[in-house]
C-alpha cells in the first residue's frame, strides 16, 4: 500500500471498499451497450473524479484486448495516458510473493505450517511477539496478529522529507516489533505488509536467493513478462509512464512520481495492464502451481468486521482475495496502490476472462474520497468481468 494517507486507511478501505457499489452500479450496464464502449464509460468515470488519469484493459476468453484511457498522463503538459504505460505494482506483488512460497511448498522446501523461527529464529520477539506461534499460511493470509507500522506521509512536507528514504527489511520488522501483537496467531485477521517483508526474507532463507530474484525466475521469465521489473531502490519508473499524483486536500496535489517504494526488497515491482492480465490468468488457469497448491491459495477467510460491513461478501486466501461479483459467482484479485498509482484487476475463477485498471492520481485528503476511487475502479472490473454473462466460479 502507499506512503500516504492511504497507506493508513488502505487496511480499512482499499482492500475493503472495492467492492461496495458493485451491486448498484451493475445496474448501469443498459443493453445494448457494447463492452468496449462500457469499459470506455467507466474509464471516463474515473477521471470525472478528478483524477488525472485512467488506463484499463479487458481481456476475453478467445484472448481478445480491448483497451481504453482517460485523462492526461501529465497535468503539465497534456500529453495523453499511454495505453500501457508502467505503474508500481505495490501490494499486488504480494501475489507474486505468495506464489513463489506456494511453489516452495510444492517442491517440499517448505511448509506452510512451518514457523518463522524455523526460518528466522529470534526476528519475531518483543512486546508479546512469539515467532515459534506464528506460521508461513498465517503471514500469506495476515492471520499472524503481527502489528504494522510502516513509514508513511500523509502532508506534501512529509512526502518531501521521506521520498529518497531507504529501509531494510530488517529496519521494517524490527518497527513492527516495537508493538504488540493485535491478536494472537490465528485469533483475527488484520491486514500486514510486514508480515510479507518477513516472507521475503524466508524465501530468501530457503532458496539463497533475494525474493525478487525468485519471482523473477520462476513466474516473469516463464510467462514473458518483460514489462514487469523490480526496479529496487530507484525511485523513478521506465518510460513510458503517466506521472503519479497524490491528492492531499484543495488546492494540494503534489507530483509523487519520485520515490523509493518502502518495502523495496519484495514489492518494488513495476508492470504494465498487459503483464498483470496475463500473471492473473496464468495463476488462475493453472499454470503456476500444481492443482493442490492453487486450491490452497484458494482457501480463504473472512476478513475483519469492520471491512465486511464496507466488503460485503469479500474473502482473503494465500495473496488472493475473492470478492463477489453483481452477475453471481465471485473473481479473484489483488489491488495494490503506492506512490499515486492505484491499481485493480480481476480474473474470473477458470482464469479466461480478465481486467485491470489503473489510475495514476490517488485520492488521499479523506475515506470518502478513497472509498470514490476505490468504488469507481471496483465497478469498472465488475463490469468487465460480466460482461460475458455469469462468471465462472
């Protein structure tokens, strides 16, 4: 999530809200309205918003693209949103991460009942926290009561002072740590970005190798994917991009384009609407994990109360998250937001239909800006996904 206003509310909100207006607004969708034309409606919606930017693309089952942008991927210049055009990835690479230990897990070189001190003996002490009780599946499913305490700026004087700061993951865990848990492990269910920077390290522990240089490995190089990097501590993406904005309030949006993402050592992903369809239709049609692995990743929980009062329905597996759809059945996603990029995306449940929409200006003065964004994109990727009918599940 990002260092923003948003990174605080995201928990409450952005893994949450996607899904509130779904039902409402998929009455929008009247007939005889072609899906290119739906999909070019609700980028158009987005942007209404006020954001500054909006690029999407479906794609159907006989692997047909349609693609739409809205907005200016430059408030200087004007020039337009480039159709597919890099973003960061932010916490949609968790999904990335949770394959590769699944992978793992496959190739019996890990468990998912594993402990972190098995891997990480004395790294999850202090103030309550017992490595020994928590486990892998509770870390990929934020079940481990683990605390988060991520930097993050909500002023543009903060995201000045803060944009070229660089932690490790150690500098990170040991933040948590200095917190007790918010209930014990498996007692709860609270969204934890330090509980994947400590699976980053466990991967890291297993296979000798930095997480991302398993990610690379094992899922971007089989899929093709070579619009989607890790671009580490560099604080700037690969061109072509839309610039990144944040919203602070009236009269305050700041270019957020520069900095360094937080969790660099496992999240500091940048893809493209292309390379995210096709990671989430290879994932859900099988072709990255054995049929037990994906099954695994598919056994999901309810998440906290106060976000299924917001996310009616919603479920979080092993780095996926299954969210009800307003034609029946539900799909699986992953959002992910940093830096002023937002991001959603869905696959129906046999991985042929897919969406990704990504906005390059993140609304973050207030949740009833945040739960906007969040319910124009949600709707956006229902739409989508509906589009053939009802979904598989």
């Amino acid at each position: 999530m990002t260092r923003t206003l948003r990174k605080h509310l995201a928990v409450a909100v952005g893994v949450a809200a996607l899904l509130a207006a779904e039902v409402a607004t998929a009455s929008a969708q009247t007939a005889g309205t072609s899906p290119a034309e739906r999909l070019r409606q609700d980028t158009e919606a987005i942007h209404a918003l006020g954001i500054s930017g909006v690029q999407a693309r479906v794609v159907a089952p006989d692997g047909r693209q349609t693609v739409a942008t809205s907005g200016t991927a430059d408030l200087d210049t004007g020039r337009p949103v480039p159709s597919d055009g890099y973003f960061r990835m932010a916490s949609t690479s968790k999904t990335l991460v949770a394959t590769v230990v699944l992978q793992l897990e496959a190739e019996h070189r890990i468990s998912l009942d594993d402990t972190v001190d098995h891997w990480l003996p004395g790294v999850v002490r202090g103030n309550g926290n017992d490595g020994s009780r928590i486990t892998v599946r509770q870390l990929l499913q934020h079940t481990s009561g683990i605390h988060d305490d991520l930097p993050g700026y909500t002023t543009p004087e903060e995201y000045v002072q803060q944009r070229d700061d660089v932690y490790s993951s150690a500098q990170l865990v040991a933040r948590a740590m200095a917190h007790p848990p918010d209930f014990p492990p498996g007692g709860g269910w609270q969204y934890s970005n330090t509980g994947y920077v400590l699976l980053g390290m466990i991967i890291q522990k297993v296979t000798g190798q930095p997480a991302h240089r398993q990610i690379e490995d094992r899922v971007l190089r089989p899929l093709g994917l070579d619009r989607t990097r890790w671009t580490g501590v560099s604080p700037t993406l690969p061109e072509p991009h839309a610039r990144a904005y944040q919203f602070f309030g009236p009269g305050s949006r700041v270019d957020v384009t520069h900095q360094v993402p937080v969790e660099h050592e496992i999240l500091a992903f940048v893809s493209t609407t292309r390379d995210e369809n096709t990671f989430f239709r290879a994932l859900l049609s099988g072709r990255l994990l054995p049929a037990r692995q994906l099954a695994e990743m598919k056994r999901t929980v309810p998440v906290s109360a106060d976000l299924r009062s917001m996310w009616p329905g919603g479920r979080y597996g092993l780095g996926l998250v299954e969210r009800p759809l307003s034609c029946g059945g539900t799909y699986w996603s992953h959002e992910g937001g940093d830096g002023g990029y937002i991001t959603l995306n869905g696959v129906t449940g046999d991985g042929r239909r897919s969406a990704v929409v990504s906005m390059s200006e993140a609304l973050g003065d207030s949740q009833e800006h945040i739960s906007q964004q969040e319910n124009a994109g949600s709707a956006l990727i229902d739409h989508a996904l509906c589009a053939g009918g009802r979904a598989t599940p």
